[in-house]
C-alpha cells in the first residue's frame, strides 16, 4: 500500500516537472550550432546537468576512441563555466550549447537535428553516467544500417506491458532501444512528428523516439554489439519517473503502436522538415 502510493506521488511529480520546464518551450524550434563541424568526425551528443563531476571523464573516454570523433553536448545545468572548462581542456573538438532551461534528454534530438542538417547520415548518442572502452563508438559504427537505430541497451517486449521486457542478443531485432550508447540514421531526426511528444511524458524520450522511428518512419531496431556501462547514482531518471513509462507505452498502443509486433507503418514515411 504505502508503496503504491509512493510510487503514484512519484509520477505525479514527474508529470508536473515535465510541465514547468516545458512551460513556453517550442517543441519544434530549431537550435544554431556554431561553425567547427569536422565532417570527417563521428558526432557524439549527450547531455550534462548534475553529473558535471564526470564530465572530463566521459570527454576523456571520447578522446580514447579508436575512430576520430567530435562532442556536441547539450548542456542543461545553469554552471556554464565549468563546462566550458572541460570543453576547452578536451584532446577532441567540442561543440557546447548552453540550455536557458532543463528540458532534459530529449534535447539530444534537437543537436542531432541539426546534424542532420548539416549533412551528418548518422549520429552516436551516450548518456553522461556511462563507461566505455575505446572500441565502443567503432563498434557501434560497423554495426550500422541505414534507417535504423540500434544500440547498447535494446530489448524485446512480450506483452502490452512495459515491464514485460527482455534484453535483445546482439543483431537482433528490438522492439526498443534506448539513446545511450546508440547509432541512428539521423533522418528521424528531422521528422516533424518527433517534436509533438506530449508534455507529459517529454522525459521518456526513449520510447518516443523508438515509437516515432519504428511506427511512424518503418526504422529497423537491433542491439548493437558495442558495449556500455551505467554507473548509477542518485541522479538515475528511472528513480524519478514513477510509472511514466507504463502509462505512455499504453498511451502509445492506444495510438496503433504494437509493441510486441514492433509494429510500423510502412505507409507514413518520415515527415522530413527538408
């Protein structure tokens, strides 16, 4: 019982966060990225809110890869100094666009968006709480296929249930996956149709856009191969979220998605803004 409504107050907070920070933010604005795109570079994009401690850590891990690569990171935390120090001080070229609000890790989407724009096919997208060896963009990049997403964290649902899940072998076909430690074809990425997640459920960016991708634009989604490691802390989004996810995923199947099936329809290519 007590547990029950614990997690009820945890959603219902999660819900009304999601609503004042998103309070005048337009959904479908673009961003202006400065000059300085290494087209011979693969981008990576995360974001940086409370975790700035591991911040020249994951900057560092990127440096060690054994494929060129560039950071776009997107930052929501108010303490711009210290990630325009890190920034500066990284062995890679690194992109910063300081957040006037937190609107959490779906603006990952807006920079890879803008990738897009500029030309870049596909996009490797990490969370800030991972580890990673120096194989792990590589990997990911053998692995990829156009039209598709595919990554380190990728499962299988066996029922209409969001906790009816099991994790996919790698190359396997996905019914999710999830932005860290991922590879996507940046088409989906400028689908206008990615940008009208309800507020409500805004920080579950990784069923949405594996609902969008999947559904909507017909992407094909497998593990990948590479590998990853979450360093949990109390800063977890699972930790407040509550039962966001179950509630949208049921909002999702009301709207035609098949979960299990890993529906699509072939029928609506992607909306592309170009």
């Amino acid at each position: 019982m007590r547990r029950a409504l614990g997690t009820r107050v945890t959603t219902v907070r999660a819900r009304f966060r999601a609503e004042r920070n998103l309070a005048g933010w337009k959904r479908d604005q673009r961003i202006a990225l400065p000059s300085g795109l290494d087209p011979d570079r693969m981008p990576v994009i995360f974001c940086t809110w409370r975790r700035l401690g591991r911040l020249e850590r994951t900057l560092k891990m990127l440096a060690e890869q054994d494929t060129p690569v560039q950071a776009l990171i997107w930052n929501n935390s108010p303490d711009r100094a210290t990630v325009d120090a890190a920034a500066a001080a990284a062995e890679i070229p690194v992109i910063v666009h300081h957040s006037a609000r937190n609107i959490g890790s779906f603006a990952r989407f807006y920079l890879a968006r803008e990738l897009a724009e500029a030309g870049h096919r596909s996009v490797v997208i990490i969370d800030d709480d991972q580890d990673f060896g120096p194989s792990a963009v590589s990997d990911l990049v053998r692995g990829y296929r156009p039209r598709s997403l595919s990554g380190w964290w990728a499962f299988r649902f066996l029922s209409n249930r969001y906790g009816d899940k099991v994790r996919a072998e790698p190359g396997e076909r996905a019914s999710c996956v999830g932005p860290g430690g991922m590879i996507a074809d940046t088409g989906v990425f400028r689908d206008r149709r990615l940008y009208r997640c309800p507020r409500r459920f805004w920080f579950v960016d990784d069923i949405w856009l594996c609902y969008v991708a999947a559904h909507l634009c017909d992407y094909d989604l497998f593990r990948s191969s590479a590998h990853f490691e979450v360093v949990e802390d109390e800063h977890a989004l699972f930790r407040t979220l509550g039962r966001t996810r179950h509630k949208m995923q049921y909002y999702l199947i009301r709207k035609g998605w098949d979960p299990v099936r890993r529906g699509s329809s072939p029928e609506l290519g992607c909306d592309d803004l170009g």
